[in-house]
C-alpha cells in the first residue's frame, strides 16, 4: 500500500505517475488531475484536455484566453 501524494489516502491500488522525472503516487485518477494537470491562467480550472497558449501562458479554451486579450493562440492539439 501506497499514501496518495494529493489526499494522504493509504490505499493498496495506488498507482504511480512519473512527470519531468519526478515520480508521485495517487489513489485517484481525480488526485493526480488536481495534483498534475495546469491550471488556465483565466478561470483556474484544472485543464485535462490539450487547452491553448500564448507565450508559455495556458487556458482552458479560447473563450478564456481572449477574456485576457490573448490573441496569437497555438492549439497543441
């Protein structure tokens, strides 16, 4: 058994996730999203899809990113 990095749960089907070198350990999909996943820069929702840049700043969909007069967008999809 394993404790979640996010919630502290000891939980025997945890699961590890290795990003940028660095491993963690979660029960949940749900805790590795709220632990991992980046946050838009306009309405700070977690962004589990591909979402929008501009220079290194990241939304969640291009609504957001022009509520902030982004206007050079890249979709990595």
């Amino acid at each position: 058994m394993a404790i979640c990095d996010q919630c502290g749960n000891d939980y025997d089907k945890s699961f590890e996730v290795i990003m940028a070198g660095e491993t963690f350990v979660f029960d949940s999909f749900e805790c590795a999203v709220h632990r991992l996943a980046p946050a838009c820069t306009h309405c700070g929702c977690r962004i589990v899809g591909h979402g929008v840049e501009q220079a290194d700043v990241i939304y969640c969909c291009a609504h957001c990113a022009a509520q902030d007069g982004a206007t050079a967008l890249t979709d990595r999809a």
